[in-house]
C-alpha cells in the first residue's frame, strides 16, 4: 500500500525514476517528435516550445526527481500536539490525500514532475495531460511507472489517462470516492472548467 510506503522506498523510486527517464531519453524524444510535429502550424512558437522535449529537457525532468527525493518527507509530520485536562493527548499528524488526479496542458515535463510529487507525499496518482502531449506524456508515464513498481511501489499509484476524449476530464472530476483531489495545472480556461 503505497500511503504505509516508507522514506527509503519512495526515494528509492524516484531514484528509479529518474534514472529510467535518462536511460530512455532517446525513445522519449521519439515520441516527442510525434507530438511536435502534429502541432507544427497548429501551435504557436510559444506552445511548441513547452511542448518540445530534448535531452537537456529529459536531464531537467530526472534532476527535479532527484531533487524531490532530497525532500523531508511529509508524511507523518506531527503538525500539532495538544494535551487535555483529562490527559489525553491528541496529534495531529500529517498523511496522504489518497489518489490524486492532476489535469494539465501542453507540457510533457508536468508528467514527470506531478509524478514525482504525489509518490514522494505518498498518494496515488492519475495524470491527464493534453492531447497535443499525447504520445509523450504515454511514453513518460509509462517509464515512471515501470521504474517505481520495480523498486517496489505497488502497481497502478502512477496511471496516465491516454485518451484526447474531452469526456475523461468529466468522468475524473466527477469520481467522488475515489478520487481525493483534482487539481488543474494550466491556464485560466482549464482551472475554472474544473472548478466550474
């Protein structure tokens, strides 16, 4: 269970991680050029920028992981202590949210980058990014998830929604009970569309 997880293995996967993500820096940038190339003319130079994935990129992406697992861990934190009269004494502690889903646009190194936060507080995660990242941000969530279950995380706490279905934004948002939190990762437009 991902949420009892301890420091030494969370780290340990986002080391995994984050090695995984240079050892298949090539396939990434393959599947990058697909996305890239399907939006030349579509998007503007400043989209097609955030978009574009190359190995320095990639290196960012690992260095955020590693940076990441140098993080205290925030899970069971004792944020408060109070003693009562009676000598009972109540913590509050810090845990896990449960299963986060995170929407966000065009940018494949959000994937990476959400991943790595959710595994390191100890909450399962269910990315969606946007259609225009689509074969990236399959290839990244892929080798993240390969990369922490190999080191032990349990299977399915990184998924990737690999639909362009505008619908599977919907159906996320409006998973009540098995989804703790949403949060959207990108414009104006796209916050209030979740908050709405």
């Amino acid at each position: 269970d991902l949420v009892g997880a301890s420091t030494e293995l969370k780290n340990k996967a986002l080391g995994a991680i984050a090695n995984a993500l240079i050892q298949n820096a090539q396939k990434i940038i393959d599947a990058n050029k697909i996305d890239y190339d399907s939006q030349l003319g579509i998007l503007d130079s400043g989209m097609l920028d955030r978009l574009m994935l190359n190995l320095d990129r990639i290196k960012g992406m690992a260095d955020g992981c590693r940076q990441v697992m140098a993080l205290d861990d925030p899970c069971g934190r004792v944020l408060e202590t109070v003693e009562r009269p009676n000598g009972l004494v109540i913590k509050k502690v810090s845990c896990p949210m449960g299963v986060i889903g995170i929407i966000y646009e065009a940018r494949p190194n959000v994937t990476a980058d959400a991943a790595g936060l959710c595994l390191k507080s100890g909450n399962a995660v269910i990315l969606k990014g946007g259609s225009e990242a689509m074969e990236s941000n399959k290839t990244v969530a892929a080798i993240l998830a390969q990369a922490a279950e190999g080191a032990g995380i349990p299977a399915g706490s990184i998924q990737f929604i690999d639909t362009s279905d505008r619908q599977a934004v919907q159906d996320l948002i409006h998973m009540n009970g098995l989804v703790d939190v949403v949060i959207p990762r990108g414009g104006a437009g796209l916050i209030q569309a979740v908050v709405r």
